[in-house]
C-alpha cells in the first residue's frame, strides 16, 4: 500500500517551505522588503555543516520541524511533503490508487528525502541573529490566543553560548484574543524574526539527502511495526524515553520504508521523522 506523508500547515507557521519568499503579509503585518547585501553571495558549503542556529516547528509537538536555519544556509520541508510519515490504512477508507492520487500523498518531488535546501546572505543572518537574541532572550512571555483551533509555533536558538526557547500559539495569525499588553509586545517583537526570515529566505530546491531517522512515540498493547520493518525493534529504540535515532545505515531505508508501507497497527501512535542534519534527535 503507498504511504502517504502528513501535509504541515504552513500559513501560521513562522517560517516556509516555498521557493523564494515573496513579501506577502498576514492580518495586521506590514509588507517588509528584503534585506540588501551588496557584494554578499551564498554560501559556499550545504546548510548543515554548521550547528544549527535557528530551528522552528510548527504543530503537535516541537519535532514537527518545519525550517532549520544555520550559518550556511537552510533546509525547509519539500513543497508536497513531509518529515514526519502518518499510516495510511484501507480502514480509514483508502485504497493503494486513491492514496497515490491525494494531496497528502508522496509523489515525484518527495521521493528524493522531505527536505529541500535554501540560504540567507551572510548580513541577513547578521541581522538574524540581532532579531532573534532580542525576541527570544530575557524570558518572554507570549501567552495564549483564545482559539482552541489554532497551532503552536516552537522556535530554538543557539547563538553558539546560549540557547532560547519559545513556545508560541497562533503565531502569525494577526489574533491577540485574550492576550495582554506585554504579550502582545513580545509577539510583535517575535514578529521581526518571522517577518525577516519570510521575505529573505532563498529557495534552491536541492533535496537533502536522509541521514538521520528519529523514531518516538509508544508502541499501543497489541500492536506491533509490519514482520518486514527493516530497522531494529521498535520497542528497542524508543526504549524509557520513548525516543530513539535509528542507526544510520538503515535510516535512509526505514523512512523510505514508512513512506511507502505504512507502519503497519503501530503506526497511530508513533512518529517515524527525518532529521534535517546537524539535528541530532530525542533532544
């Protein structure tokens, strides 16, 4: 049966996987220019041979990455694709046909891994790094948007000293239901690092080849990965923590499997994930 990989919502995310990012605005955002960097030219190396400066994720938990920005460039998911594999089951009223057709389904642009490559000039990473320290250090607090429908947005930076974390609910919205006046401050100031990162990202579209595979979740009583998983037990990886990386001579080769199997009874309850590199996983 094909496999079909969960879609991320990207419209309240603080950061995309589109081509180059145009200078769109959302409810109440000013439209932004991209930074100038005269003389300045890509990097010369792939992103992720630095430490990743900026991660950001978007959704059900703070591994549904969705961008990761280092000092030589960045990754974003692939237009029609996934990190994360979701089982896709005759019960739930597909077939191998229909699931080959959806939306959510991987087709020729995923088969070559979830991610896609991307830069910012040197002097937008500069100003990067100002926006984020000022956004994200110092304890801000950013409260919660009264909407229950709306996602979280998790956001980490390390500057290579220091790390900051976020945890952000309807960022990007242009909500503030319930918020007060001091959280609504902190959001516009968060606001800069998704403006800056929204209109100056650069989309080369190179698929990043899979590395690392991270494998969390349970293992529901009775349930159990397909006879044919390529990979360890899964019982073995998660181990207490419920968080595992697979080895990596097989991790190319159990997404792949994921995408394509499924994750057999098992699968509602587990999160089969490419790492974007220099992520090292169950962190």
């Amino acid at each position: 049966m094909h496999q079909g990989f969960r879609l991320v919502a990207a419209g309240a995310a603080i950061a995309m996987g589109a081509a180059v990012v145009t200078a769109c605005s959302v409810i109440g955002i000013e439209q932004q220019e991209p930074i100038t960097c005269e003389g300045e030219s890509p990097p010369a190396t792939a992103p992720g041979e630095s430490f990743p400066l900026l991660t950001i994720a978007q959704g059900e938990s703070p591994w549904a990455l969705v961008t990761v920005v280092y000092a030589d460039g960045v990754v974003v998911q692939a237009e029609n694709g996934s990190s994360v594999v979701e089982p896709v089951t005759e019960s739930a009223g597909e077939s191998p046909d229909d699931s080959a057709d959806s939306p959510g389904s991987a087709g020729p642009d995923d088969s070559a891994g979830p991610w896609r490559t991307g830069y910012l000039l040197p002097c937008a990473v500069s100003e990067l790094r100002e926006v984020a320290e000022r956004a994200l250090f110092g304890g801000p607090e950013f409260g919660r948007i009264d909407r229950p429908d709306l996602d979280w947005t998790y956001l980490r930076y390390d500057n290579g000293v220091s790390t900051a974390s976020a945890e952000v609910h309807g960022h990007g919205t242009g909500f503030s239901d319930g918020l007060s006046w001091s959280e609504r401050r902190a959001r516009d100031v968060l606001r800069e690092v998704s403006d800056l990162l929204r209109v100056n990202i650069v989309s080369t579209g190179e698929a990043v080849p899979i590395a690392a595979v991270q494998l969390d979740g349970e293992i529901p009583d009775g349930a159990a990965l397909p006879s044919t998983w390529p990979g360890p037990p899964a019982a073995e990886v998660l181990g207490e923590d419920g968080c595992g990386v697979l080895p990596e001579d097989v991790a190319e080769e159990t997404f792949r499997y994921g995408a394509e199997q499924g994750l057999g009874d098992a699968g509602a309850a587990l999160n089969l994930r490419a790492l974007p590199p220099g992520v090292a996983g169950c962190e």
